[in-house]
C-alpha cells in the first residue's frame, strides 16, 4: 500500500540564491491499494508529474510523507521490486547504446546481481508486450514510437512490481497505438497482479484503464471519484474537465 499524508512540495524562483518559491504542491494526502488502478488526472502545470516524482523517491517532499508499506519512499529497498515506472519520453528512457534484450536485463541484473538470467525470460517479455525474439538486437533508433513503449512497459514488468508509475506514458503515441498500449496495460494488470498510478491530462484514457480518479488542480486534490461514477462529479472545475471531453 501507498500511503500520501498532507504533502508539501516548492521549488526556488528566480536563481538558486533566489529566496522566492513557488508552491506546487499542498496538503496532498491519498491512499493506494494493491491491485488498483489510480488515476491522477491534471492539466500542465497541475503538479501531477512533481507528484509522480515523490512517489518514486526521486525527490522528497518539504513537508508531509509517502510511504510504501509503511516506510519512506527514497528509501531504496521500500521501492525496490514494489514499484516501477513508464514515463512518457520512450526515447530517452532506454539508454541509446543498449539493445532491446540489454535493456530488459539491466532490471532484473539489478534485482539479483549473482544470478544468470535464462534468456527464454527475455523472449516471454516480449512476447507478453506484443513484440518477437526479433527484437532483442534492435536499438532504440531502430523502433518506433509504440514499440519502444512496449519495450519500456516490458522492462518496467521484468522484476513483477506490485505497482507501475505511468506518467503520460501514452500522451506521445498516435490516437490508434493508444488504445493499443491501453489494452496491453489491462491486460498485463490482470496477467501480473499488479496495479498502476496512471498520470496523464487525457481525462478519457484514465476512464478507459483506472478504477478511480484524483483529479488535480494548482497543487491540491480538487475531487476523488470511481470511474463508474465519473458523470457525478461534483467540483466545477472537473465539470469542466469533463465537459471539455464529451463536447
């Protein structure tokens, strides 16, 4: 379980000697539960990315806590084979020199430095993301788009997470490769047992995969709803949100 508790996050303006900050965070406090799907929903300058990096222990909150299973989340071994993550630039997310099978390796090498990887893994990975044994000596420059999502979402399942972290992890694919993803995402939830924090702007993506959604606004949680429920929703500004949609 992930636990969010009165989260405080600002940054310095104006130069690294600069006293003034910015609040982009404030008071944010939620719950994850195994096996769920949460989105969090937000437009650009929302917060949600900043948010997505304190639940990976990549920065800390000024104030407040995020926990997994009860203990901070930059510690290394709180997250380590609970947690991983698919960001939205697949281009820089796989290093350009490593091929596709070195790429997926290098988590589960991570995982257990001693032991030999039997490379029949590597080939069931790619298989489970619609991708061939073809594919293991290619290089980044060599797959498009929504291939080298599908090699990051293998890599992100190689250690078998209890959660993924997808921060617009489909914003910068074409409408029909979306859906694509989308459906292998449900798809490898329900193989692995696994559940996602799904950031994105896209309100009609995190219908389609979440079972909640944490809609928020300027730093703060405007409204939390089950999916099924989305149409009740009771903030004017997810009104709009949603209004903007089904326009």
């Amino acid at each position: 379980m992930l636990t969010v508790e009165r989260v405080e996050k600002s940054y310095r303006t104006g130069g690294l000697f600069a006293r003034r900050r910015k609040q982009v965070l404030s008071g944010i406090s939620f719950e994850w539960k195994a096996g769920e799907c949460l989105g969090i929903i937000g437009e650009s300058g929302s917060g949600k990315s900043t948010l997505g990096r304190l639940l990976l222990g990549i920065e800390r909150p000024d104030r407040g806590s995020v926990r997994w299973e009860g203990r901070p989340a930059d510690e290394r071994r709180a997250r380590r084979g609970s947690v991983s993550a698919v960001f939205q630039d697949y281009t820089s997310s796989i290093h350009p020199f490593f091929t596709v099978e070195k790429a997926l390796m290098e988590p589960l090498t991570l995982r257990n430095k001693r032991a030999a990887i039997d490379s029949r893994r590597i080939d069931r990975l790619l298989e489970q993301v619609g991708l061939d044994s073809s594919y293991r000596n290619k290089y980044p420059h060599e797959l498009s788009g929504g291939e080298a999502q599908r090699v990051c979402i293998a890599r992100a399942v190689a250690t078998e997470p209890r959660c993924i972290l997808l921060d617009e992890a489909v914003s910068s694919l074409d409408g029909s490769v979306q859906v694509q993803v989308l459906d292998l995402l449900r798809s490898l939830k329900t193989a692995y047992d696994m559940g996602y924090i799904f950031i994105t702007h896209d309100i009609q993506a995190a219908a389609y995969l979440c079972d909640r959604v944490m809609i928020v606004r300027d730093g703060r949680i405007e409204e939390t709803v089950d999916v099924d429920r989305l149409r009740d929703v009771q903030s004017p500004y997810a009104k709009k949100l949603l209004d903007m949609v089904m326009a």
